[in-house]
C-alpha cells in the first residue's frame, strides 16, 4: 500500500509540473509591420530605370515583401505607348532589371531597407507607357496569423 501512495504521489507530481506555465515564453505579436516607400520619386523618364526602394520593420519578426507597379484603378488622362498595360510584381517578375534575384526580410526585424531597379526600356524600341503609376508594397511579418500592411505611392513616367 505504502508502494502505491508513493507512485500515486510521483505521479501527481509529475502531473502538476507539466501543466504549469501554460504556455510558451514567445511573445505573442500582435504589432502590425510598418514600411516606408522612399522610392520611387516623380517623375521618371520613360526608358530609364525606376530605382525602388523601401523600409520595412517588425516588433518581432519579419517574413515576406510584395512589390507591384500599376496604372491606379480608374486612373485617368493616361497616354498609351508601346505598352500601355504594363505592370510589375516581385511575385511574377523573379528578378531586379540587372537579372538580381530579390532580397529576402525573412528573419529580420528592421529597420530592413530594400532596394532594387525596375527597367522601362522593355527592348526592341518599346517602353512603358507614360502616366500616372502606383507603387504597392505588402510586408507581412511572421506571426501565425497574417499581418499585413500596404502603402500606395504614386509617381510619374513622362
């Protein structure tokens, strides 16, 4: 009987001592990133490159960017040129205008400044068309549920 209580009593103890805590010491981030477009400025010639660059921070943990380069919805008094519905993403377009692959966040925390050059001058005497243009950049941090925000730039191609 003494062997039984004796069990009983290891194994409540046991028991208590990995109930406790209740959880992990990870903090919980609950932050949303913030990003900085810096780059690119109006105007921009059409055929030369568009330098972008942008600043990124997480409280905790930063995980992935997102870039596009449009015409603005519903935007107007836009002049067509060789290639009026161009458009830019790091998400489809894997690669910089010198053929560089994108520079990862994955990890870090911040202040991260990326940047990197978006050609206008397509090839074969064809360029991006003139207008209004937006810069959208999407950073989501690396909590379990998605943080995101998205800042919108406008700039010219003339």
């Amino acid at each position: 009987m003494k062997l039984l209580k004796y069990a009983l009593m290891v194994l409540f103890s046991v028991g208590m001592m990995s109930c406790g805590g209740g959880g992990s010491d990870d903090p919980v981030d609950e932050q949303k990133p913030t990003v900085t477009i810096t780059s690119p400025n109006s105007p921009v010639n059409t055929g030369d490159i568009i330098n972008v660059a942008f600043t990124a921070k997480d409280n905790i943990e930063l995980k992935s960017y997102r870039v596009q380069i449009r015409k603005p919805v519903g935007a107007t008094g836009m002049t067509k040129s060789y290639n009026g519905n161009w458009s830019f993403d790091t998400f489809q377009d894997k690669a910089d205008a010198n053929g560089d692959a994108f520079q990862s966040i994955e990890g870090k925390t911040g202040p991260v400044e990326v940047k990197f050059p978006v050609a206008t001058d397509l090839g074969d005497n064809t360029h991006v068309g003139k207008g209004v243009y937006e810069i959208i950049v999407t950073v989501d941090d690396a909590a379990e549920k998605t943080n995101s925000v998205t800042v919108k730039k406008e700039f010219t191609l003339q």
